[in-house]
C-alpha cells in the first residue's frame, strides 16, 4: 500500500503486523520504511534504530533505509556511518552515501560514490529517483536529489 501511496491504510496493517509479531525486526524495518515515506522521519529513525538492536546480523537494507532517513533528516555524517555497515553497497546505498558526501563538502567521494551506482545502474536519473520513490512529500527528496545532482547525477 506504501507504494501505492495509500499511507492511513499502509500504518494500520504495519501496526497490526508488529502488534501480531512484537519481536520480528522485519516488520519494524519495514514499518520504518513506511514512517519515512509517510513524513514521519524522527519516528522512522527510532523504528528502524529498534529493529537494529533485535537482531545481531540485520540484512544490508536495514542500514541503506537508516542512512536514508538520516540524509532526509541531514544528518550526513551518520548516513555515512551507516553504510560503513554494509561491505557490499547496492546502488541505492551509493546513490546515498554519494548525496551524504556532497553535503559534506567531499566532491572526490561523491563522484565516486555516483560512478559505483552508475556501475551497477547505468539509466539511473533524477527522474527515475521521483517516479520510484513514494514520499507523500517530495521536499522529503530533496538532500538525496541535490546532493547528486551536485555529484553530476543527470536529470
């Protein structure tokens, strides 16, 4: 329902689902995941920072939705602490760590953070990140687009 953008509807069953199942971190990943698109990126943080101290070895995408709620909340350094968790990046987690590195002034990183997500997804555009990501808000893109779009990420 996230991404059909019906977000009252998403909440209900995320709730339903953690209350069904109070120790599963991947439905308190997923619901952060959730929280964010919402607007909701303070909640977000705690939601996915609890799904983090449930399980000892989270999978990859519980740091790339941590460091995502972190570039929306400009928290840059910690973005890039984040994905220092993640041994191998998939392009969404490149894509951030290169928008966390242009807020952070490191041009060179940046563009080399950009160049691996082009690597692994050549078509990548800003256009593409607006279609595929269902924020209810778009101002919530904005640190992700600007940073990439200073990286040399085309429209």
């Amino acid at each position: 329902m996230v991404w059909l953008r019906e977000y009252e509807r998403a909440g209900v069953h995320f709730d339903r689902a953690v209350a069904l199942n109070p120790a599963d971190a991947q439905i308190r990943a997923d619901r952060a995941n959730w929280l964010r698109y919402a607007g909701r990126p303070e909640e977000a943080l705690a939601s996915i920072d609890d799904a983090l101290k449930r399980t000892p070895f989270p999978p990859h995408w519980f740091w790339v939705i941590r460091a995502k709620i972190l570039l929306e909340l400009r928290r840059y350094g910690e973005v890039v602490a984040a994905l220092d968790n993640m041994p191998k990046k998939d392009h969404p987690a490149w894509l951030t760590l290169a928008a966390a590195h242009d807020h952070l002034g490191h041009a060179a990183l940046a563009a080399h953070a950009l160049a691996k997500a082009r690597e692994l997804r050549p078509s990548i555009s800003s256009r593409e990140l607006i279609a595929v990501n269902p924020y209810a808000h778009r101002d919530a893109l904005k640190p992700l687009l600007d940073g990439l779009r200073n990286a040399g990420l085309p429209e």
